[in-house]
C-alpha cells in the first residue's frame, strides 16, 4: 500500500518549530514598538504622555527652539479611589470646572539622519509629539528660546 503526501504547500512555507524563534522575536519587537502612538526616545528612554517639560528636557537637552503658543482651556480632572486594587484602582471625574493651561511647542533636532519632533505641552505636561521632517546640522550658538 502506497500513501501519499496531501501536503499542498511547497516545503518553505510548511510550518515548523524551527520557525518559532523567528516568530517569537517578530512578536517581542512589534510588542516593544506598541508602548504609544506617538512615543519618542531620547537615547535608551521613553518620552511619554504626562511628563513635564523638565524631564523632557533633561533626557532629550535642550530644544532647537520653544513657542509659546497662548492657553487652552480645558476640563478638571480628578482621580478618585474607584473601590478596587490594582490597574483599577483610581478612576478620573471631571471636577465641576475648567481650567486654563498655557501651551507650549519645543522643537527637537536630533540631526541630519533623524526627524525632529515637535513636542506640545499644555499646562507643562506632554500632550502630543509631531514629526517634523528631517534635521539639520547644527550651527554653534544657533539653539534659541525666543517666544513667537
């Protein structure tokens, strides 16, 4: 009696457990990249949304240049116990009022090869980062902090 394979898939896309390194390590970058939709990295750190502009600063130097760009107002937000432990733990409840925050635009330059970001802060907490298109090289003395 002769059996015959009913394997219709060429041998290179047959599945295999000699596969699953490769598998697991697609699965471990596409994981790390997942933090946040407009996360940045200043060296080996994470910039993210919450952060006050010092910290910023402190991990990414000094900005090409800042803009203060007026106020914005905005809903007040408090964080009350909601009764469980854990991830749950705090739930946000708009407080009855509104208030207004200063907003302020950096702008990074990270070099010829790397995009610049522009990092939005309002009430000096990172909101959002932008892309900016390509960087420059820096000319000496050329960093500014002039308001437009």
């Amino acid at each position: 009696m002769v059996t015959e394979s009913t394997n219709i898939l060429p041998k290179a896309m047959t599945p295999s457990i000699n596969n699953l390194p490769g598998i697991s390590a697609a699965l471990v970058i596409l994981l790390l990249m997942s933090d946040s939709a407009w996360a940045l990295r200043c060296g080996s750190r994470l910039i993210k949304e919450g952060m006050v502009e010092s910290q910023v600063i402190e991990l990414c130097g000094q900005p090409e240049s800042i803009r203060q760009l007026g106020n914005v107002l905005r809903p007040y937000i408090v964080k009350r116990p909601a009764g469980g432990t854990g991830l749950h733990s705090t739930r946000r409840v708009y407080g009855g009022f509104h208030q207004e925050l200063a907003v302020t635009e950096m702008l990074f330059n990270f070099g010829p090869h790397k995009l610049m970001r522009v990092i939005r802060f309002e009430g000096g907490r990172l909101t959002s980062v932008e892309t900016a298109g390509y960087g420059h090289r820096e000319k000496k003395g050329n960093r500014s902090t002039k308001s437009h």
